[in-house]
C-alpha cells in the first residue's frame, strides 16, 4: 500500500466566468474523487429551477447574509449582480484539519481574499476555449434575457484580467479532459515536497 | 480538439538515490509519455551489464569529458563515486525550443545546477517507502560489493539534505503509482497559469 497519510487537506479555489460549464466540471471531478468535500456557498440570490438548498446553495435572505458577516462567520463573502454569495470559515477549517481537501466554488473577488488568509489555497481558473464560445454557451442556457447575459460578459471581461493572480489555468473545451487535469493538479499538489516531507526518513 | 500548443517545452529533473528503482521508474513514464525526449548524459563510468553506449548512456573516456567541459558543451556535471556525469546543453537547448518536454536524470549536484542556469525547471525527487527498504534493493540488485553498497548508502542520506530544494516528492513504492503521480505532476506543470497566458483571448 502506497503511504499517503496527509497532515492536512487542500484548500481549492475553482473560479471561472458565468456560462464556462464550472458546474459540469464539478459535478465530473466530485464524482470521480469522492473524497472532496465541495463547499456549499451561501447565497441571497433566487434558486434557479432545479437548484436545491444545501446541495447548490444555502439559500438565505439578505438580513440573515448580514447577520453572519457581522459574526465573522464567513471566510470571504462578495456581492455580485446585486445578491450576496459567501463561504463558512467553520466548516473549512475543520474539513482541511481533518485532513480532507476541500473545493470551493466562487468568484474572483472572493478568491483574492481566501489567498489572502491561506496562501498555500490552490486556486484554478477555468476558462472557454474563447471568448466567443462563451457567449453562445451563456445564450444557450436560456435563462438568461440579453440585459442579463451583456452584464455577465462584462463581468467575465473584468474577472480575466485576474487569472494571472490563479495558480492554474484549465481550459473546458471538453469536461472530461477538464476534469482529469483538476485531478492531475491535486495529485501534483499532493506530491509538492513540502506537503510530504513527513515521508522522509528521519536519517 | 483541446487546444494544447505548448510554447516551450519543460525541463524536468529526476533525482533519487542509488537502488531507489528510478529507471524503471523512467521506463514507466517514457511508456506512457513518448513524447518526452530522456536526456542521455555522458559518463566516464564503466558501462554495467546490459547498458548500451547511446541508450543508457554516453559513454566516453575522461580526457573527452574534460573538453567537453572546456568548450562549454555541458549544462551541468559532477564527479561521483570517482567518475563524471554530465549534461549536453544544446540537445536540451534545441529540444524545449521546439516545445517538447525533455527529462532529465540527474543527482542533486547536477540537480541544483540546472535549478541556478532554468528557475523554471521541475524537480522531482524519489524516495523508497524507507531507509531500510533502499538498503534491501542495493543488497538485492547484486552487482555491487558491500563496500559499495555502504558508500551508496551515505551518499544517499547525504542527498537527503537536498529533498526540500525540491518541488515535488515521488514515494517509488509500486512503480506505476510513482510513475502515475510523475505523469500528474507534469500535466498539473502544463496548466500552470504562465504556461497558459497565450491562450486566453485578448479582451
């Protein structure tokens, strides 16, 4: 048996602009390393159809988001096309302690901070094989009116001129070959020396 | 099609002791990468059992390694249990130029060596499951005497000191494994964002 007893977990930060697929990502990573504990963001936003609470989101109204900012109950926490999204520090501390890697899901302003307070957080961007693709990828869903898709596109301007603070960079052309190389970059995270030096012989 | 034209290619280096099973280690990975160009270094050392001139190494008389070293031909060499072992610089050169991944097998001298001239290279270091276990692989390879045996063993724990100017850290306890986790290391290096920045779309 391969020694591979961990001292801590992983943070990991998957950012990625509206329509890139991050989701399809997840869902193929997480079924494929069932090990991670995805992080379910807090939010003031309106379910979607289909979205359920606890599994998407936790769905809260904005004086209970407030209520928990105040506490200092989140890691970080952003505002975005007008609704609060955030991240329970508790729940993040205890995963990573316990030696479980723990994948978060959230936007590039929010991303900036978790580096900030964790700087060995392993932060990925995900991005379509172009600009144009994403465009027809957020037109495609059909959720969206234009007004809506216009602001996402200008957001996603602005979120890509953060991908050079992102550790990696992951293109979706394809979901599996997304997905495989998130895995890769675990494996290789796992494999950094100073995440192993435990293994090392004391001579 | 996954866009993956690659700019340059990476420099990777391998160090491990004596009897830790790196070739096989090697053999394994150029299997599955055979797009990975192995680096074959120059020695002065006598050719062992079944190594070939070309294949394993390039085997050469010291008076050639020295002008070699005169004219500047190396990237990096060292003298080792009383024979050089040294490193063509053109070859790799030529070879990451042209955006292919070119490997290197190399001990910590040499190792550091090629960290001071490329900041960028990837070194990896491989170790066995433990100590004792490396003794038990030199003991069971018998070609060696016992005097050279314990003269691999201190060098091997003096290589140990240099395990953290490491980047990543291969446990070889079964081979496919180690060679599995050199395989993500080298896809994760290929994601990372400065490998990536030519493709996301001028915005």
């Amino acid at each position: 048996m391969m020694i591979k007893k961990k001292t801590r977990g992983q943070l990991i930060v998957l950012s990625g602009p509206s329509g890139v697929g991050k989701s399809t990502v997840i869902s193929e990573l997480l079924g494929q390393r069932q090990d991670i504990h995805f992080s379910v963001s807090f939010t003031t936003r309106q379910p979607r159809v289909g979205e359920a609470d606890g599994v998407n989101y936790h769905f809260v109204d904005r004086a209970e988001f407030e209520r928990m900012i105040s506490a200092g109950e989140l890691l970080e926490y952003a505002e975005y096309v007008g609704n609060y999204y955030g991240t329970s520090l508790k729940v993040i501390q205890e995963k990573v302690a316990a030696g479980t890697d723990v994948l978060l899901d959230i936007e590039v302003q929010g991303a900036a901070k978790v580096r900030a307070k964790c700087p060995e957080a392993v932060l990925i961007f995900i991005i379509p094989p172009s600009f144009e693709e994403l465009s027809r990828r957020l037109r495609g869903r059909n959720t969206d009116s234009e007004e809506t898709i216009a602001g996402r596109l200008r957001k996603a301007r602005e979120e890509y001129r953060q991908i050079p603070s992102y550790d990696y960079l992951v293109v979706n052309d394809k979901v599996s070959a997304a997905a495989a190389e998130i895995i890769a970059i675990l494996l290789a995270e796992d494999c950094r020396t100073r995440n192993r030096l435990h293994l090392v012989d004391d001579i």
